[in-house]
C-alpha cells in the first residue's frame, strides 16, 4: 500500500490563540519607565494584530452570518447562477448558549458568621452592579466568550468623580500579559485603538495598565480600517490607579480559550455550500434549455420584397420575391408551440423515418432526497458537537417532563458547569479590583484584607430553562408537606413561578405577620371598633360634628316651613 502524505492544513495560525506571558523579573526592569514599557508591549501587540486579530474578526463574522460561501467565485458557466447563501447557525448557538447561560441574572450574596467583617461590601456591590448594568455587561461578556473565546472587562473611575464604572472592552482591540508562575498572574493589561473623524485625522491609541499606573501614548496617522501599531509613540500622560490589581481582567470559555462553535466551522462551511448548490440548482431549472424534436406547425409568415407603393416585387421566374422566409414562430410573445411529425431520409435507396414530436428540458439531475438527508446529517452533527439542543427536532417535545429536558440538556450542563467555575473565577479578580478602591476611599470598613473580603461573596447561576409551573408547584407542595425543607429553601424553588425572590417574599411575610398581629393586640387592647365599648365598660360617646353656616340656615328655614 503507498504511503500516502497528507499536507496539515489549518484554519487558523498556531499562533492566533497564544497566552502571552514574561518572566516577572523582566517586567520590573521596565514597569516604571514609560518608554522601556511601551517598547515591551508593542512586541506582544504586533504579534496580537497579526496572529490573534485575523482569528477573532472571521469568527465575529460568522457570528454576522458573513460566512466563508461570501467568498465563492463566479460561475465561468453561461447563465449559470452562483448563490451564496451563509446559514446563521452561529449566531443561533451563540444566542442560545447565552440565554441558557444569563438568562436568569447572577445573584450576589456576602456569605459571612460576622457580618461586622464584611462591612458594607454587600451594599457597596449591590449599588456597584445596579449602576453599571451588571446583568447586561454579563451577557456581552457572555456572548464574546461564545464567539471567540475571550472576554475582557475594565473597571475604571469617572473622570471628575470617585465612582467606578465598568465597560466590555473588544477582545480584538486588547490582550492581558500574565507572569511565568504556575498560577499566572497579570503583569500588565494593553488597549489600542483608533480614533478620528470617520477615515480622517486617524490616531492610535495605546493604554498600558500595570497595578498601580496607568499610561496612555499615541500615534499621528494610521489606515483607514486597520488597527496597525506603530514602534514610537508619545506618552500623553500617566495617572495613578487605587485597584491594587490590573483593571482590565480576562475571560476564558475553556482552558483552550475557543468558542462554542469554532470546532463545527468546517460542516457550517459545509451545509453552506449544501444549502446554496440547492438553490443553484433551483435557478438553473428555471433557466433550463428545452429541446424540440419535430416540425413546427405554427410558422411565421413570409416577408416579401415591395415597391413604393406596397405592391410585392416578383422576380424573373414569375414568383414573389422573400426578403424573409417563414420560421417557426418561437419568438418571447408565443408561449404555445404546436409541432407535428416529419419524415427523415436516412439514406440513399433506404424509406423515410417519421420523426414524433416531442418537448423537453435540458437539466441536471439532482438527488432531492440524497441532497435532504446530508444536509439534515450535518445539522444535526453541528447540534451534538457543539452540545446545542435542536428545538426542530420531532422529540424535543413542548410537554416533555422535566427528566426528560434533563437528558436532553445533559451535555450542556457538562459544558456550563466548566464555564461557571472559569467565570466566577473571572468575577473574583473583578471585584478584588473594586473592594481594593472601596477600601482605599474607606467604603469599607473592615479588619479583612480585600482577598478575604472577595472570598465572602458567592454567585448563584441559575440555568434559564423552560417554565413548568404546574410540575414545579407539585414538587413544592410535595416538599413542604414533608416538613424537610426550610421555607426559605422552598421559596427560592418558588422564585421562577412569582418571579420574587426569596429574600424579598420574606420580607413581605414578615410584614403581613406583623400587620396582622397589630390588628389582633388592636382588637384584644380595644383600641378601635365596639372593641374599646366593651374593654372600657363606659358607654359611646358619640361626637358632634361641627355645623356650618349653611347647616345653620338650612336648618332656620326648616324651622319655618313647621311653624
């Protein structure tokens, strides 16, 4: 058997998802020397814009449906159609993979024996997450760790104020450059960017985030659509940070920092050229060429040649002369044609064959039902192997049970449990850069250092899945008659029915317990009714009410009309 040699051929670069990093020794060296650090970063963001940027525009681009069959060349045959049509599996995967995710927002809880050591970190996250949109910055992050992989976030101060503020930063415009230890950590963070006035007056922008500084340089010119950075800059300014951290912090949606998709591009690429060689096939149809065996019955009529006055020339044989002679009558205004049959001379000496009509069309022959089944296989391969439930599929009924939606929501449980521990992980370095400004501004008071006070927060996901109210309230009822469950417990399975959360619908009970019981010491206290009547023993005393002028005159003439 020869040995056959296949060429490796990759998507894309072995470098386009690399994890920067730098001996931490080297980093001190130039942390401190604004030039010396700016030197340093272009290294890494010359490698990101060249490797990492190119991988993380085509998936954002199949996320917008901009797939690779956007690119199909032309057909070179005559009148044949060349339909490019991209199928938006991506942004379906993603959209789903985020709902299920963050459908449901994140709650946040300060778990602490002492609550004098927490401080005021619950209030101060709680107020933290409300101004900045918490929930909606999630979902961005979300989306971006779906598409490529990677989420960034920064955590900054409004210029002219003491409030912090939080923004997703575009992972194509950014990087974070962790140190050689076996746990990395970040050494620094770097954004650049381009500003101006649409494609005039262009100027790049990097920031450089250390943990206590941040630098900001910039750059005259530039491309238009190209985030092109230049080897010298001039530092603008450099202005302190209180974060104790670096600011800007990285997600991850696996250890591999890939997509929930990126593995399937090849069969999307696939049912692409599937679905548009279909729809190419369609058009061809309609522009089929139709052979006509026979002759034609319908002819045109002959054109003659005339003089001046319209009368027809004959020629020397006494026979009108044809300019044109008849044809058949084919022409776009005759949509019937009527053939008949004609002899044919085969042959010297041999009879005639009678040719019969007939009227068909040229086409290609397509395997409909062949063409059905591979696309509906590689549909349902994108759906396995990016763990998506396929909502079309007969057996993904509406009335399943809830064990049922289980298995089939199994492997993406597999996937989300991963997912929610890298980012909880991520949430952490969030809120330490927080905690460590909020003591800083002493809006914490708190013997605990800001690791221990980060440690306290915990962060509660809960799976947006299909409402089944009716199975969910038996499973209550069931729970609560065996007397085995607290009822703070059984009012947190309540919250996805009442869509009040279980501390809030607490603080209603309480309220409406109390309330009944001042009614109840009001009746036993007398206080109100024919309650205070009996307690007293003294008989009511009905009060008169003020009488006013007009009382008064009415009553006068009332007076009158008796006498």
């Amino acid at each position: 058997m020869p040995n056959l040699k296949i060429e490796r051929q990759h998507r894309f670069n072995e470098e386009a998802n690399r994890v920067y990093q730098m001996p931490t020794s080297m980093f001190e060296q130039v942390k401190n020397e604004p030039s010396a650090l700016f030197e340093t970063a272009f290294k890494f963001m010359i490698h990101h814009a060249n490797y990492e940027v190119p991988r993380l525009q085509e998936l954002k681009r199949y996320y917008l449906a901009q797939n690779d069959i956007k690119n199909k060349p032309q057909s070179t045959a005559v009148n044949h159609s060349t339909n490019r049509i991209a199928s938006a599996f991506a942004r379906y995967i993603t959209n789903i993979r985020v709902g299920y995710f963050l459908g449901n927002d994140i709650q946040f809880k300060v778990n602490s024996e002492n609550e004098e050591d927490t401080g005021q970190l619950e209030e101060n996250v709680i107020n933290f997450n409300h101004q900045v949109d918490e929930s909606y910055i999630d979902e961005m992050i979300k989306k971006d760790l779906s598409i490529t992989g990677r989420a960034y976030d920064l955590v900054y101060v409004d210029a002219g104020t003491n409030d912090l503020n939080l923004a997703v930063v575009d992972p194509t415009t950014c990087f974070v450059v962790y140190d050689d230890a076996i746990k990395p950590q970040p050494l620094m963070a770097v954004r650049y960017y381009q500003i101006g006035i649409l494609q005039q007056d262009l100027q790049e922008i990097y920031e450089i985030y250390t943990d206590d500084m941040l630098y900001r340089y910039h750059t005259d010119g530039g491309f238009p659509d190209v985030n092109s950075p230049a080897p010298y800059a001039t530092l603008d300014n450099q202005t302190p940070l209180f974060f104790g951290r670096v600011p800007l912090t990285e997600y991850i949606n696996n250890e591999e920092r890939t997509g929930d998709w990126e593995a399937e591009l090849d069969q999307i690429d696939a049912l692409d050229k599937s679905i548009s060689m279909m729809a190419d096939f369609q058009d061809d149809f309609d522009n089929a060429n139709i052979i006509l065996t026979g002759k034609f019955a319908n002819m045109t009529a002959p054109v003659f040649m005339r003089d001046d006055k319209g009368n027809v020339i004959k020629g020397k044989d006494g026979q009108p002369v044809i300019l044109e002679p008849p044809h058949p009558d084919v022409g776009p205004h005759n949509h019937m044609w009527y053939l008949e049959p004609y002899a044919m001379q085969t042959g010297v000496g041999q009879p005639k064959q009678v040719i019969q009509p007939n009227a068909q069309y040229l086409t290609k022959q397509y395997d409909s039902a062949g063409w059905e089944t591979y696309t509906n296989f590689l549909i349902n391969e994108i759906h396995k192997y990016t763990n998506t439930p396929n909502v079309n599929d007969p057996n993904f009924a509406s009335n399943a049970s809830g064990v049922a939606m289980s298995y089939k929501l199994w492997g993406s449980d597999q996937e989300r449990k991963i997912q929610e521990s890298l980012f909880e992980k991520s949430l952490n370095e969030r809120y330490l850069a927080c905690v460590n400004y909020w003591q800083t501004l002493h809006a914490i008071h708190s013997q605990l250092t800001a690791m221990e006070l980060v440690s306290a927060l915990t962060y509660t996901f809960t799976p947006n899945l299909p409402k089944n109210d009716e199975e969910t309230s038996t499973l209550i009822q069931t729970l609560n008659s065996t007397g085995i469950l607290s009822d703070e417990t059984l009012r947190e399975l309540a919250e996805p029915i009442t869509g009040i959360s279980a501390q809030t619908e607490q603080q209603r009970v309480d309220e409406q317990q109390e309330s009944a019981m001042n009614k109840q010491n009001g009746y036993d206290l007398g206080d109100f009714g024919t309650g205070k009547v009996f307690s007293t023993g003294q008989p009511a005393v009905v009060e008169k009410q003020p009488v006013s002028n007009d009382d008064e005159q009415s009553s006068e003439n009332n007076k009158d009309d008796e006498s």
